[in-house]
C-alpha cells in the first residue's frame, strides 16, 4: 500500500516511472470498474480510452492506493528496483473538480459542465474512445472563446479554433469537435479554479 497524505480518497492519479521508460498511468473517480480488481485506468501519454490498461492503480481509500503487484517487473506501475512518483488529487470547494459529461456535437449550444468555479485549467479526456487528451487554460486565453489546445499525448504545437468559454460556474463546449464534443461519448475533466475562493466572479 502506498500512502498519499489526503485524509480522502482521491479524485484522480498520475503515475510515472522515473527510473526507466514506461508511460504515464493514470486513474480518475469517472472511469469505470469491471469486477472485483480490474479498476479501469487510462494512460496520459496515449490516445486510447479506459478500456485498456486496467487494473493497474486500484484499491483507493483515505489514506492510501495500491498497484499491481502480479507482475513484480511491471515497468509502468511495479518494477523491481525503479522509483516512481504519484501525483494524487482531490477534489476541494471551489479550487478544484475531477468529473465527467456526455458530449453533444453541438457548436452552438454545447455541453455545460458545472464545476462550481471560474476554471483557470481544464484538461479533458474522451473515456471511451479514442481521441487527444485537450488541455485549456486562461492564461493563453484571458477571454472567451479559449481557442487554443495543447494535447498531452502529442509532441505537436498548439492548436487554435478549439472554442471552450470559461464561464463563473464552469466551463461551455463551443465546438464540435471529437476532443472534447462528440455525441454518443463520455468524457472526464479535471478543472482547476482561476480565484481559489468558494466564489468566483464572472468575465
């Protein structure tokens, strides 16, 4: 068992071997589980959705997380003799919140997702699909729409024309594209306040 000093279970993990190469696990209170152990992960460095990678970050409480230990030379997660760091999340009133929503293909009237706070961070996944992880923030774009994405799992630049509006309660798709907006999907967020306060005011 691995320790994680929130006092809650968590929201979300990262996971990353820092000794040798393997990709970034990652778990999120959204995705789903399939039996008594096969808790579905995602990997961060990967375009796939949950329905791969299971079961290697599982067995989450208030005070610690476990990993695969079946395989003692799992490189991602379990690897005899590597060092590796978590990044373990939890969602907090109006500073941060790790959820999930159904996209709608709708550029006009896209998905609201309410977050309780003006977001300054959004990183959204697809979670049963297979699309690039999105990140928005408001420091490339102070106003609405915020056009411009970076993708986690890619080495490519930035990209514009990738409207979200960041709004006081949450965040608005205005696109349609299958990042962030495609009807007949799930995806997960993690949102982050731009004011750390229970309020936010509104652009």
């Amino acid at each position: 068992k691995i320790a994680h000093g929130l006092g809650v279970k968590p929201a979300g993990i990262w996971l990353k071997n820092r000794s040798s190469g393997a990709m970034w696990r990652g778990w999120h209170q959204s995705l789903s589980t399939d039996g008594t152990y096969n808790i579905k992960n995602i990997i961060m460095s990967s375009s796939g959705g949950e329905n791969i990678y299971a079961d290697q970050i599982r067995d989450l409480d208030s005070s610690t997380f476990t990993v695969r230990t079946t395989d003692a030379n799992n490189g991602s997660v379990n690897k005899n003799g590597d060092n590796y760091i978590a990044y373990v999340f939890s969602e907090v009133e109006g500073y941060s919140r790790f959820g999930q929503y159904s996209g709608n293909s709708d550029s006009t009237r896209g998905t609201f997702v309410f977050t309780g706070f003006k977001p300054a961070l959004v990183i959204i996944k697809k979670k049963n699909g297979d699309d690039n992880w999105e990140i928005h923030d408001s420091v490339r774009d102070p106003e609405n729409p915020v056009d411009r994405a970076l993708f986690l799992n890619s080495t490519a630049g930035e990209s514009t024309g990738r409207n979200i509006d960041f709004c006081s309660n949450g965040f608005c798709q205005r696109n349609a594209n299958g990042n962030t907006n495609e009807s007949g999907y799930t995806y997960i967020f993690y949102a982050w306040a731009e004011s750390p306060f229970k309020f936010a005011n509104g652009r």
